[in-house]
C-alpha cells in the first residue's frame, strides 16, 4: 500500500515506502534474532553496572546508599511553563492554519484577484506564524530561562508544529485550486479537522487525507516501549553523571593546551556514540512506535538500516526517514522543479545548509549558548563526505571508515559543548554589554601565601589565599574563582585562560 495518494509533480515521481511485516517495527524484528538481541542485553547489563557504580561511589563519599537524580530534575525543572506553551502552540497550529486555508479556499474560485487573494493570505499567515511560531516559543525559552531538556521540547515542539503545518498547506492548497466547484456547492472538497488533527499526531511529517491503519493497539506493546523510553532516560543521565561531567567540571578550570583539548575528544568518543544510539533508539524507535501504535499508525518505516551504510549519502537518507522524506519533499523536489532540474547540486547543498541551520538554531536554544560546532560539522564536513563517500562505493571499508568517522564527530559534538557548559557556568553574564574583569593583579607573597586583588562590578576585593591549596574561592555568591598555581606567571595564566574573563 503506497503512503499516499496525492501526486503534485508528474515529472518527479512519489517516493512509496511498503507497509510489510519486515519493515513495521526493524529492530523489534531485528531482535528477534538470538545474535541481535545479546547486544541489546549487553546494554541493559551496561545500565545495571552504571547503577551499581554510583550506589559504591555515594556510599564510599556518604556513607549510605541512595540514587540521587538532581541532574534530572534539574534538566526537565518549570514543565508547567513548558506545558502552557505547547498548549498555546498546539492550539495555533491546529486552527489557525486549517480555517485560514478554508476562508482562502471558500473565495478562490470566485474572487476577481486569485493571486492578489493568495499573496495577502499567505503575507497574513505568514505574519502570524513568524511571531506565534517563531517568537513565541524564543521569548519562553529566554525569559523564563527554561533548562536544556525543558528548552529542547520547546523548541523542537515548535519546528515539528512548523514542519506539519507547512506539510498541510503545502499539499492542502494545490488540491483546493484544482477542484473547482460543482455547481451547486459553495465549497470545494477540504480536509475536515479531524483528518488534520490526527496528522498532527501521527508519526510522519507529510501530510495525507488518509494512511495505512491498524486494526487495533498493542497495549503490552505500548508498556514494554514505554518503559524503554524511561529506561534510555536513565541511561542518558548515568552517561553524562558517570562519564562527562567527571571530566569536564574539572577539566574546564584547567590551563588551555592542545593536548587538553585531544584528550578530553577522545575521553569523549566513548559516551559520545552511546548518547547517539541512544538518541536514536529511544526517539526514532520507541518513541515514534509508541505514537505509532496509540493512533494504530502502520507506517513504521521510520529509519531503515543506517548502521550498514557504506556511503554517508546512504547514511543521511536512511537515518532518519520521517525528516529526510520532508526534506526531499519540500527542498529538494520543489527545488528542482522551480529550476526545472537544472541545478541538482545546488538542490542538494540547500538541504544541508537548510538542515544545518535548523540542527544548530535547536543546539543555540537548547543549550543557551551559540556554538556553531554542530553546523560546522554538518555543513561543512557533512557536505564534503556526502559527495566524497557517495553511494558508488560499496567496499565494508568504507562501512568502517563510516562509524570511525561517528565516532570522531560525536567525541568532537561532546568535548566542545561540554567545556562551553562549563565555561559558561564559571563566567556567568553580569548584563547587557558588559565585561567585568576579575583578576586586576597577583602579587606573590615570601611567607607562603598570594595576594589577589580582585575587580568586581566597581568594587575591590582582597584574598589571602595559601599556596599549598587550590580553594574554591566565592565573591559575593554571583561567581566562583579558582586558584590553581601560586606562581605570580602561572597563577595569572590558569585565572585568565580557565574563562575567568567574560569576553
């Protein structure tokens, strides 16, 4: 059964995906298989240790045993915030656009200006979904200062809302202008609200009147994938808890040097690639088949067998099918046929740096900070592997050339957002256009001890620090300094190196 049944171009074919059993649910499939499903207890036994690992360390540090998820809580603080903004957002996305496309359709047919109708409907819309859906999920975001985990809902909420709502104009109003009619009605045929509703929810990000369905939901199903989505939260936290933050909290006070910097990469690889399959698993596979089987949604095609590509164009198509076949509709395919496919290669990069800006817009306002390591590596080394490792090569090398290459970026994605995190902590903003310095001068002392004379918001500050320690050094609460070396030379250099000084 083809996904849909709506072809807008006959010049560029539809691109069907099947609804058989060998594609509805891959890695359940997958699992199936003995060899296959030991990784997956592999994993969980991984997931057991961690939690073993911090009942030993709290209870050599502490004295007792307790599993505390402070960075959890931390991460996913102020969901009611978050929850009224998706409610105002989903709300949007369900009426406005749907009614704006009924008035517009309602004159079509007999208004004297259809495009001069169509222009100032799409300006008004236009108009309005820049400052509900793009304004406003920003300024939640930054007034309320939202943490990382409660800041990406918000923002990938609000690219979902705007992908589906372009998905359903897009093929809503070609239909419209193409009926006329019949005489008699006042109407032509339009999607009602609930076919629209059900795709806001649905899996898949192209809109149709109708899909595939199932004939019932899979209760023990949707527990079992529930309870792996739980459990990929846990692992994520343990990853970060066991593996990142040990080395990063301290690793960001100390002196930049490039060997610093190589280390902490390849510290970094390991948790780097378990975050990744993770992601993948718990989004792309539990979570997408659990929507999936709550709307009896058929279609589960949404990544295909990425892990053996031996080309990065292979890969970048089959990761992830659900955005990739977004992309291919409304970018690729609309690209080539306003250049009447002149120009596939330009077609192809506007996806990437489209993709790219769109990877990085949700990394800035997710984590708080603009770090363009995630655009750099997509736009710039996601682009030459693309055309350099294309599908024509198909030696297993070049399989293991592909996840060297993984495991490389992600070590890189991690290291760089992890220092800047903490950068971030240990030189907080103090205003708008603002750069206090804190380190004025560092004096040595004969009797053991240096003297710092610290500047801070128009005020001096004195300390008395002694040398055979590195104290944790608070100045009125609003910022930590760390002293390192005692050495007038090196003291200076650890302070201004270590993000003491705001930029």
């Amino acid at each position: 059964m083809a996904r849909g049944n709506l072809k807008r171009f006959k010049e560029f074919p539809e691109k069907w995906s099947y609804f058989n059993d060998c594609f509805l649910l891959f890695i359940s499939e997958l699992f199936e298989i003995n060899h296959i499903r030991t990784i997956y207890h592999m994993f969980i036994a991984v997931l057991l240790i961690f939690c073993l690992s911090t009942l030993a360390v709290d209870y050599i540090d502490q004295g007792r045993l307790v599993l505390e998820f402070d960075l959890l809580f931390f991460a996913f603080g102020k969901l009611g915030t978050v929850t009224w903004a998706w409610v105002v957002m989903f709300a949007y996305t369900l009426f406005v656009p749907y009614y704006t496309l009924v008035f517009w359709g309602s004159l079509y047919h007999s208004f004297p200006s259809k495009l001069g109708l169509s222009l100032g409907t799409g300006l008004v819309l236009s108009a309005v979904q820049t400052y509900v859906l793009g304004q406003f999920p920003i300024y939640v975001v930054v007034h309320y200062q939202l943490p990382p985990a409660s800041r990406f809902i918000v923002i990938l909420e609000q690219i979902r809302f705007l992908m589906k709502s372009y998905s359903f104009m897009r093929e809503t109003a070609p239909v419209v202008m193409k009926n006329t009619p019949k005489e008699g009605t006042v109407l032509p045929r339009f999607p009602t609200l609930s076919s629209y509703l059900y795709f806001l929810f649905c899996p898949t990000l192209i809109y149709r009147e109708s899909y595939p369905r199932n004939s019932h939901i899979r209760w023990k199903y949707v527990g079992i994938t529930l309870g792996m989505i739980l459990g990929c939260l846990f692992y994520g936290y343990f990853i970060l808890v066991r593996l990142c933050v040990p080395v990063f909290r301290p690793e960001t006070n100390q002196p930049f040097s490039k060997r610093t910097l190589v280390l902490a990469v390849f510290h970094s690889i390991l948790p780097g690639i378990m975050l990744l399959l993770l992601c993948f698993f718990a989004f792309l596979h539990c979570w997408l088949n659990l929507f999936g089987e709550l709307l009896c949604f058929a279609d589960r095609m949404f990544y295909k067998d990425w892990w053996n590509s031996t080309s990065f164009a292979n890969y970048y198509r089959t990761w992830n099918v659900v955005v990739h076949d977004w992309l291919y509709y409304y970018g690729y395919r609309d690209f080539l046929w306003l250049s009447k496919r002149k120009f596939r290669t330009a077609a192809m990069l506007s996806v990437f740096i489209v993709s790219a800006v769109v990877h990085e817009y949700a990394f800035t306002m997710g984590f708080g900070f603009f770090y363009p390591v995630m655009f750099c590596l997509f736009a710039v080394f996601g682009v030459v592997f693309n055309f350099t490792m294309n599908d024509k090569r198909q030696s297993p090398v070049f399989n293991v050339i592909m996840w060297a290459c993984l495991f490389v970026g992600q070590g890189v994605q991690v290291c760089l957002y992890c220092q800047e995190w903490y950068a971030q902590i240990h030189c907080p903003r103090t205003g708008v256009g603002t750069s206090p310095t804190f380190v004025l001068q560092v004096l040595e002392s004969s009797i053991g001890y240096t003297w710092m004379i610290l500047l801070f918001e128009s005020s001096f500050s004195f300390f008395m620090i002694p040398d055979q320690l590195q104290p944790l050094c608070r100045l009125a609460d609003r910022t930590d300094i760390i002293i390192f070396k005692s050495d007038k030379k090196e003291c200076r250099k650890s302070c201004f190196l270590s993000g003491f000084i705001k930029l």
